[in-house]
C-alpha cells in the first residue's frame, strides 16, 4: 500500500534525536529555520496553534474578530477562540482553495483585529490583493499561515513575509517536520521580544518523559511506513480497531492537546534541524509530482483539477471527484491510499454553532470532493501511482 503521507525522515534525524540535549538546541533549530524562511527571528513552540494562540496575545489582540477561511484545520479557529477571540469565517475562492478575499473585505467591521491569509495546500495567497486590503484598513493585522505552505511565492514574493507574522506546523504530516512543534516567524524585533517573553512565561519545560514520548513515536513510525506493513495498518484503522495516524477531531468540542502549553522538547528540534537539510529537495520533489499528476489528469474529466498557480509548493495535490468514497475505495483496491484532508468545513460544525452551509458553498463541496495524491516520492513515485491507477 502506497501511503497518502511519508515524512520526508531517515537515520539521520534518528541519530540527531539520540544525540545528548545542548542548552542551545531550540535557539539553534530557530536560528536555522529564520534563516531557511529569509525572515530575522523565529520562535518555537510545541504545536503551532501554541505559537498562534499566544502571538494573538503579543499583537494586543483580544475579544476581537479574526477572520479566518471556512475551509482550513479546525486548529486555527481553536486558537482564536483560545485567545480570548471570535473567528469570523469566510468562504473559500473558487478554483485555488483559498479564502476569497473580495468576502473578507465584505466581513471586515469595527471590531476586525486580524486576518489569517492561508495558503492552502501550498497555493499562494493573493498577495497583491492583500496589499491593497491591508492599505485601505491599516490597523487590521495579516496574518500568514504558512502551515502548507513552506516556499510558496506569490509572483516571486514568499507568502511568510507578507503580514506582521507567519505560522508554521511541523508535525509529521507537514513539508518539514520537528515530529511535532510549530514555529512563528517575523522581521518585527519588538514583537519578537514580545512574544518570546510572553512564551518563556506561559509555557512549562518540557521534560524528560515528552523527550521519552516523541522518541518512540519517531521510532514507531519508521517501521509503519514500510509498505506492506502500512496496507495492514490501512486495514486496521478502516475497519476503526485502530487510530493509528488519523487525526481525530471532536465535532462538538473546542480543545487542544493536553501538552500544548508544554515546550518542544529539545530532541524534536534537533530532528527539526536535519529535516531543514533536505528542505530543497522536498519541495522539488512536491513541484515534480505535482507537475506529472497536471499532465495526467488534464485529460481525464471525472477529475477536476485546480488552476497551475506559479510559485504554488504543494503540500497536497488535491482533485475533486464526484464521489470520493468509490475513489477512496478504487484507490486501496490499487494499492494507493489516497488522502482526504480537509473534510469539513469549519461554520458547519457544532462545536462553531453550525452556520448555514447555504453561506459558504465553496468549502462545502470542498470538504465533501476533495481527495489528494501522494506527492511525497516526486515525479518517480507519481509515476507508479498514475499507472497503477491505469490498471485494473
Ligand atoms: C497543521 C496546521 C496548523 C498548525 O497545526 P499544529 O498541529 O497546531 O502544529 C495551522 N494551520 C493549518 C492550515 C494547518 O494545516
């Protein structure tokens, strides 16, 4: 069974997880990945809904209205609501996933702190309108989440740098990864003395049992992403005796993980620091696979197929289909497993008073439509994947 995830991980980042701690380690993993992003400062923290929810904080935003798109990990709206906030949702573009920003400007009122432009699945924002929005409403703060969207550039700008502050996940199922963590980027030094505070206060140490924890989930996934052990994991976590690498969410509730005001350990960002050593060759990988599922599909009209944005990095590659199920399906039958990340949308679930879903269309049928492809083997793996998929 091909697996709809693969951390881009080896021996290497096994070895940097056993190597004794540095005092040094989460300023060295900081450092590295500032200047991975091209910004001054970065800062650490165990999730990145952590990071999010105390950089509300540091930006003076409270019970204010954040917007946010309909379709993104319900994480985001979470933090808000953390933060002492309100997520106001907006619905999504059609044809490149994210949030229409012609709506956001339509859901900006007197109590407007911020917006999370997101680039959803590696495809940049719009950042020239974004400009424009962030001139005619000075005091509304941009936010970038960049959780998908490591090295995506709109018209050569990189998303991160676009807004007072960019978000980033690094869980195993990001472009890069820490096994867990997140980290939050800017070039504001003041905010950056702000938020650091801010978080040297809130956040306990991690100590030696979340050390313990994140080694042997590290160690337990090198095995689970064989293949033939991953079909007989897909098997399992189908007929639900297991959860193995399924995120799951309460519909009704807004929570967050038990550790999530615990630091990153120390051993995560040495994992951290050699995954942003192979950076370059997994978006290179993504833009291949990508590029070859372009052509394949291009012809195939039961597959939908998003717009070919320039400067786009492909978290996922991500089609609609009329009925994702008997494509889920179709795809174990193949061998394949295809994903379906994104399978809600945000205002239709409880635990946000489940808006009319008559109000956000498009991540509607988003959230039901949607399936991705592997991207993580590049072009060779696509390869394999488009000619199983050819097969009966
Ligand atoms: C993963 C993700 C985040 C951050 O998630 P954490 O699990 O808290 O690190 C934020 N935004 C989006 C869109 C994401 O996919």
């Amino acid at each position: 069974m091909i697996p709809r995830l693969k951390p881009t991980i080896g021996i290497k980042e096994l070895v940097a997880a056993l190597h004794p701690t540095r005092r040094d380690d989460v300023e060295r993993f900081e450092q590295d990945f500032a200047m991975l992003m091209g910004q001054k400062y970065a800062l650490a923290f165990p999730y990145g809904r952590t990071g999010m929810m105390l950089l509300f904080e540091a930006l003076g935003l409270k019970e204010k209205e954040i917007i946010c798109p309909a379709y993104t990990c319900v994480v985001v709206p979470h933090s808000v609501v953390y933060s002492g906030n309100t997520p106001v949702f907006v619905d999504c573009k059609q044809g490149d996933f994210n949030m229409d920003l012609g709506k956001a400007e339509k859901a900006i009122t007197d109590k407007t702190g911020a917006i999370i432009a997101t680039s959803l699945f590696g495809y940049p924002v719009d950042l020239d309108k974004l400009d424009v929005l962030q001139k005619k409403y000075p005091r509304i703060m941009i936010i970038q989440d960049c959780a998908h969207s490591f090295a995506a550039e709109w018209k050569g700008r990189p998303v991160q740098k676009a807004g007072v502050a960019a978000i980033f996940g690094l869980n195993i199922s990001k472009m890069l990864t820490s096994i867990f963590g997140g980290m939050i980027t800017t070039d504001n030094g003041e905010l950056y003395s702000k938020l650091r505070r801010l978080r040297d206060k809130t956040l306990h140490p991690a100590d030696w049992k979340k050390g313990l924890r994140r080694l042997a989930y590290l160690i337990s996934v090198f095995p689970a992403l064989w293949e033939p052990i991953y079909g007989i994991i897909n098997y399992l976590e189908r007929y639900g005796l297991i959860d193995y690498f399924i995120q799951y969410y309460d519909e009704s509730k807004i929570d967050m993980p038990v550790d999530y005001l615990q630091q990153i350990t120390a051993l995560e960002t040495r994992v951290g620091r050699v995954n942003i050593t192979l950076y370059k060759k997994i978006i290179e990988n993504r833009k291949a696979a990508a590029k070859h599922y372009f052509s394949y599909f291009n012809d195939k009209p039961e597959f939908i197929l998003p717009q070919q944005v320039p400067g786009a990095t492909y978290s996922h590659f991500v089609v609609q289909v009329k009925d994702r199920n008997s494509w889920l399906k179709e795809g174990i039958r193949k061998g394949i497993q295809l994903g379906w990340l994104i399978e809600y949308s945000i205002p239709e679930m409880k635990a946000y008073g489940s808006h009319d879903p008559v109000k956000f269309p498009v991540a509607g049928k988003y959230s039901k439509s949607t399936i991705n492809l592997p991207v993580w083997g590049g072009e060779k793996l696509a390869t394999r994947i488009t000619r199983q998929l050819d097969n009966d």
